[in-house]
C-alpha cells in the first residue's frame, strides 16, 4: 500500500489525501512498533487513529468530486475505494498485537507461488485462493519454530 501511496502521490499531484493517508499510516506503524511485543494499544489512541482515517477517506472523496480520476490513470481512485472497503482489514494490526503492521512477508512468500500459478495450479472461486493463503500461512506459522513437529502440529490443526 506505501507504494500505491507514493505513486498516485506522484501522479496526482493535485489531490492531498494519498500525502496525508501515508504520513499517517507511517505513523500508525511507528506507534505500533514502540509498544513491547504482545502489548496492547489504548482504546482512545486507537479511535483516535480511526477517526483521523475516515477524516482522510472523506478528503479523498471531496478531492476525487471536485477533481475526477482521468480514465489513463484511475489508479489512485482505486486505492481510495480499496481503502474505505477494506478499512477494518488494514486497521486490524492496531486492535490485534498478533497481527502484522505490514503484509510485505505475505506478498515476498506469495511471489514464488505466483510465479508457478499459471503452469500449475487454475482455481475455480475465490474461495480455492482463499484457502490457499490461509494453508500456507498457518504452515508458514508452523514452520517459524525449527523444534517444531510440522506433522503433530498440522494433525493438531485438522483433528
């Protein structure tokens, strides 16, 4: 996402709100990182957060009213619309310590397996990527701990 950011920041240089969305997702994610590991972020810090999201989310709106996303580059809309789809997703590692602040790890494991995607595998829904990613995620999870038995584990998971 800090990448989308940057980009429809250099290419719509008109609107203010991609500037004012990155800064304060950066902020978000600095704040997030000085608390101890497993802490918990404060109720009022977190709606705080929230509020000042929407308040950009409204912005980009007005900007995109007043000043329409021109066919050649709709990126930037986009975004907007993911964003204030997804809000609850992207603000999740605020409510939840377990959660990541960035999915740069997901995307990095993800390239290797969509680099074979059209020779391999074809899916039918959604759903069959869906459970996919939460597969290899859960035995991403697993295999983090060397001692780990991925095979008990994995039974553990399924039993």
């Amino acid at each position: 996402m800090h990448l989308l950011l940057c980009a429809v920041m250099d290419n719509e240089k008109g609107l203010t709100w991609s500037a004012k969305m990155r800064s304060l997702i950066q902020e978000m994610i600095h704040y997030r990182n000085s608390l101890e590991p497993g802490a918990a972020m404060e109720e009022a810090t977190i709606a705080e957060f929230e509020d000042r999201y929407k308040d950009i989310l409204n912005l980009a709106k007005d900007e995109y009213e007043y000043e329409s996303p021109t066919k050649y580059y709709m990126d930037g809309y986009n975004l907007y619309m993911r964003m204030s789809k997804y809000m609850s997703n992207h603000l999740l590692f605020l409510h939840n310590p377990d959660v990541p602040t960035t999915n740069n790890e997901a995307e990095r494991l993800l390239r290797a397996y969509k680099r074979k995607q059209a020779q391999a595998v074809s899916f039918r829904s959604l759903d069959g990527i869906d459970y996919l990613c939460r597969c290899m995620s859960m035995l991403f999870e697993i295999r983090k701990n060397p001692e780990t038995n991925v095979f008990q584990k994995l039974s553990e998971k399924f039993a």
